[in-house]
C-alpha cells in the first residue's frame, strides 16, 4: 500500500502551483527535500505526515552530520514548514510540529558578485565572438545577447531563458517579465543589449527561415520545456569567461544578477528603484547589495587609506 504520506506531498505541491503561482524549479526544489525527509522518516519506522518535532529535530540532525550547510539545512526546513501548515490548513492535522523548531543560526553571506572591469571584459569577448565569421553564428550571437540582456535587466536565469520570441517584435526599450508568483514587472533595455537583440533575432530568422517573432521562445531548444535549459546557459557563461581570462569558479548567471544590482547601487540608484528591477516582494532582500558595498568600502579603506598602514604594534 502506498505512503499516504506521499499522496499528501503531491497534494501539497499541487496546491502550490495552483493557488500560489509557484515556479517549476520551486515545486521540484519542494518535492526533492520533502521526499528526502520522508525517506529518512521511512527508516525510523515515522510517516512524514505523523512526525513530531523530535522526529524532524532527528532529520535536521542528521542533515548536519552530513555536511550539509546551515543554509540547507534552514532551506529543507522551511519546505517541512509549508507542507505542515498546508496540512493544519486542511484539517489533516491539528498541530504544526515545525512551529516550536528553531532554524539553523547561519552567517550572512554576501552575494558573489563581479567589478565593472571584469563584466566589460566579458560582454567584450561575447560582443567579438559574435562578430568573428565561420563556427556556429547563431550559438555565438545568442551567447552574446544573453550576456547583454542579463546585466542590463538583472533577470533571474529562469525569466531570462523562458523570454517569449514576441520580444523580437517589441518596439520599446523596456521588456514586460512574468516573474516569481506570475507578478509582471516592467524592465527597460540598454541600447547595446537592443542591438545585441536585433543581430540575434536576423540570424535566428535566417536560421529557420521563418519570423522567430512567430515562435514560443525567444531562445528555442529540443528540450522538453522547449527553450535555453539553464544548466546549458550556465556552462556556457563559464566557459565564455574562460576566454575572458575571468576565473569560471567565480561565475554564474546568478552573479551577473548581483553585479547588475550591486553596480547599480554603487552608481547611486535608488534602493527601491532596484527591488523593483530585480522582481523581490520584500526589500530586506534587496538590502543585501547594500552589505556588499559596505564591505567593498571597509576594503577599500583598509588598503589605501594612510591611518589603516600605521606601523605595527610593540611587542
């Protein structure tokens, strides 16, 4: 007989597509850390819809005897939250035992991000790659236009590579985005990443000979979503920023989003301004860059400023 655990589960990520607009990264995000409570629930002989807080102290604790990051740790926490205020919410239980569990203390960590100097080098390679005759065109163009759009939107890599094609056939400099919870925010286009569009857009067309405007996505694929997968995107950035000379380690679409916001910021725009850019429904997310450029100041002061090069102190 199966788990009615398990049916529980589905029932809970249905409900968060449904009513709550999650994406599809989300809801399997979702599923992979309740399903790996539930396994390890099995073993204890506890069904993950009966646990008591001892049970899920148990799972936690095992979580970090594995290694796993306090940043994990809270992450697979906060989905047994919302999956047991799902089943207080139906009746299904009359407690939530994640409502007396503490989450595991973490560190602030300040987003990895990239300077000026090292985003200018890579659209540059991208911008070059895409000009240099022979090899696949229009995988270098896309590339290039990716880059482009990305530090000048601050889109997250999953609104960035799902773009509808009927942006090729926009007029204005602003892009309308279905973000998080399908909330639409409006984000404006430099002129390089227009340009970089339009180049793009040519060589699709030329590509499969009909108007890409006409399409599903602005960056098609024969995967199964139909567009740019993002691991694909990914990899590819870092090997762009190999022949960059920027370290790969350093780099990821995520980064270029901290870099587009961080820049902004340090360029004086408004804090505000920028949450709204970036999609966050709560500005203490969007604080964050300001912890960034408050590090990068303290650095910046300890290295060149004369009273941080005082002589050492007497034994």
């Amino acid at each position: 007989m199966r788990d009615p655990s398990a049916l529980q589960v589905e029932s809970f990520l249905e409900m968060m597509s449904a009513e709550r607009g999650a994406a599809t990264n989300t809801l399997q995000s979702y599923e992979r850390d309740l399903e790996d409570a539930r396994s390890f629930l099995n073993e204890r002989g506890v069904r993950l819809s009966e646990a008591v807080p001892d049970d899920l102290r148990a799972y936690l604790g095992h979580l970090a005897k594995q290694g796993f990051a306090a940043t994990s740790q809270a992450r697979r926490l906060s989905a047994l939250r919302q999956f047991f205020k799902f089943l207080y919410g139906e009746g299904l239980r009359g407690d939530d035992p994640t409502g007396i569990l503490d989450a595991p203390k973490k560190g602030r960590s300040l987003p990895k991000t990239l300077s000026v100097d090292d985003v200018t080098r890579l659209i540059a390679r991208a911008e070059a790659e895409a000009m240099e005759p022979g090899g696949n065109l229009l995988l270098k163009r896309r590339m290039h236009v990716l880059v482009e759009l990305l530090y000048a939107t601050g889109l997250r890599v999953s609104e960035l590579v799902s773009l509808p094609a009927s942006v090729l056939a926009q007029t204005g400099r602003f892009l309308v985005v279905k973000g998080k919870g399908n909330k639409e925010r409006m984000v404006p286009l430099s002129r390089a990443a227009l340009a970089a569009l339009d180049t793009y857009g040519e060589t699709l067309a030329a590509e499969i000979g009909d108007d890409p405007a006409a399409g599903d996505f602005l960056f098609p694929s024969q995967g199964k979503e139909g567009y740019l997968p993002r691991q694909v995107f990914a990899r590819d950035l870092k090997a762009l920023a190999g022949r960059a000379g920027i370290r790969a380690a350093t780099l990821s679409p995520h980064v270029l989003r901290h870099a587009f916001a961080s820049h902004l910021l340090q360029n004086g725009a408004d804090l505000r301004a920028v949450q709204e850019l970036l999609g966050h429904s709560d500005i203490s997310t969007t604080q964050i860059y300001t912890h960034v450029l408050e590090e990068r100041l303290h650095q910046l002061v300890q290295t060149h400023h004369p009273l941080a090069k005082q002589a050492k102190k007497p034994d």
